[in-house]
C-alpha cells in the first residue's frame, strides 16, 4: 500500500468474507487506496479479528472457509460448502441453504418460501405459501346429458350475453346467491370472471387467458374450465342466466355456437353450471371430436382441483352429449 502525502494516513479495515480476511486500504479523507484483497497475507504486527485463525500466514474465517473448514488445512470436498465451521452439500438453486440442511422451500413446511419460515400445524408448503388444510373434496360423476340438466341460458328471461363475437376477452359479473366453494362460502355479489375462451374465475380477477391447466397456482385461481381453449365467441357471447327458486337456484354460464381460433369452421356449445347447494355441472352439447381442451375445477388459490383429464392438468377430448357432475364432500 503505498501513502501518497506525507499527511495521509491510512486504516486498515478488516472485513469478514467468504474467503478470509479482507483488506481494505482508505485515507483519512474518505478514499480508497487499495482493491478489496482476499486472505490477504499478514505482517508480524497484524493481528487475526474476531473468530479468524492464522492459517499459513493468513486471517481466515474458519466458520465459512470452504479451504479452512472448522480448522486450518479442513478443506471441504469438490462443491461442498463450508457452513459454521463444518462441511455442507451446496445447495443447488432453487435450493435453499437453510442451517445445516439443503432444504426445498416450495414444499419445505418449516422453511416454505423463505429459511425460517414455518407453516401452522397441519398446513401444507406449496409453491412457496402455507395453505390451510382442508377437507373438502369433489366426487366426480359422468353420465348422458338430458334435456332436463341443460339450461337453455341464452332464451332465459333477465338472461346477459357477455363478450360477444370477440376473441381473448373477458368481463366481471356477479354471484346470485351466496355459492359454497372449496370449503369457502363466497357471498351473493362475489366477482365472477367469465373468460371468452370457456372458462369462469371465482377468484374475480380479470384474465383472458387462452390456455391453462387445472390445477395450477398460477393466475388465474378458482377455475371452473368447461373446455378452456382458444375460442372465438359468436353473436350471443358467453349467456348467463341464473334459473329456479332458493335454495336450490343455478347459474349457467352457456358459450354458445361458438369456434375456435384457427378452425373458424369447428362449433361448440357447451356450459358451466353453478348450483346453490354447492354442485358443480359441466354440461356438453357440442363439441368436436378428438379435439383437446383443459376441463375441470380447482380451489380458490389454485393448490387443489380435480381434472377430468384424469392424472393429467389437461388438455384431453370431451365427449359430446356429456354430463359432468362435481359433488362436494367432507
């Protein structure tokens, strides 16, 4: 280090790295004169700081030292890594290095999105986030559809036809009646998202997303897919009617005669049945054949759902003249 004034001084400032013993040379007057230097080798005069041994006549900080792990001369194997004075397997993104322990926080209960972030008993980790438990679940039921399941939306009396003859669009209604959901009971007046390429969102947000799969906790969340695919709607949109008497009033969100982006020549007509005691129906008037589409419900945050492409999120081919049927139990 060299002194450039006969006035100058200079102070050694001696700073913990991964590495050792960092030296940082800077005048009185505030400026640097020498790079940071790495285990950086010692005059006599020198003293180690803290927790630091002299190792080969250098300060290094044994705690995190991958060369001088615990001790001098430990050194710790090829791509381990040194963590409070004992060797560790590196953590590989997205790996965590939570103490000790390489640790996944997407799915780690104790560590869940962050190091230390533990879940409430008998919450689960997913993607990061605690999700309370819950014991709801959905049988699923298929059979023929029958004159009498359909409800013919568009010719209701008060019925809405929502985005009309338009491609990737969506727009907000509302809840008529107080619908449980996933063990949620969501309010008369909830925010319904009804997207144009046939799927709702009882998360509420607004989102016309083209594709997706069920489940997922990526935006959107609460999906009722019917058969979510590229659609263009036609003239009379998505209708919603809401028909019957409480407590057993429905919502039917009909996508009637419309196609598909690509396929102008393709028709369909399907709808997704919201019952006030909780029933969840997909009904399939038309549909094309050996076409592919995501169908299926999941929970409000996106953790839970059940495909009706089995194992698979989706897409598969639904069957035309198909009644699908999710009744909720606990």
């Amino acid at each position: 280090m060299r002194i450039s004034s006969p006035r100058s001084a200079v102070v050694a400032l001696a700073l913990a790295g991964c590495g050792g013993n960092v030296i940082v040379g800077v005048s009185l007057d505030g400026a640097a004169t020498d790079s940071p230097v790495v285990d950086a080798p010692l005059t006599d005069t020198s003293r180690c700081l803290g927790s630091q041994l002299r190792c080969g006549g250098r300060c290094v900080d044994t705690r995190v030292s991958p060369f001088h792990c615990g001790a001098c001369g430990v050194a710790c194997a090829s791509g381990g890594e040194c963590f409070d004075g004992a060797c560790v397997r590196a953590c590989v993104a997205p790996s965590l290095q939570c103490g000790a322990a390489c640790v996944d926080p997407s799915t780690d209960v104790a560590n869940c999105g962050a190091c230390g972030r533990a879940c409430p008993p008998g919450a689960t980790c997913r993607a990061g986030r605690c999700r309370a438990p819950t014991d709801v679940t959905y049988a699923v039921q298929r059979d023929a559809l029958a004159s009498a399941s359909w409800v013919d939306a568009c010719n209701v009396p008060g019925s809405v036809s929502m985005v009309p003859s338009i491609d990737d669009a969506s727009s907000l209604t509302r809840l008529p009646f107080a619908f449980p959901f996933w063990g949620t009971v969501m309010p008369a007046g909830s925010p319904v998202n009804v997207c144009s390429n046939g799927w709702i969102g009882l998360d509420g947000l607004m989102n016309n997303a083209l594709s997706g799969t069920v489940p997922s906790e990526a935006s959107p969340d609460g999906v009722v897919a019917g058969f979510w695919s590229d659609i263009v709607t036609g003239p009379s949109g998505v209708c919603v009617a809401t028909v019957g008497a409480a407590p057993m009033r429905r919502v039917a969100y009909e996508w009637h005669d419309v196609t598909f982006f690509g396929a102008r020549d393709v028709r369909a007509t399907f709808e997704a049945v919201l019952h006030e005691t909780g029933l969840i129906e997909l009904l399939y008037r038309e549909v094309p054949s050996g076409r592919g589409a995501t169908a299926g419900i999941e929970s409000l945050d996106g953790s839970d759902g059940v495909s009706l492409c089995g194992s698979s999120t989706g897409p598969c081919a639904v069957a035309a003249g198909t009644r699908v049927r999710f009744t909720p139990s606990r």
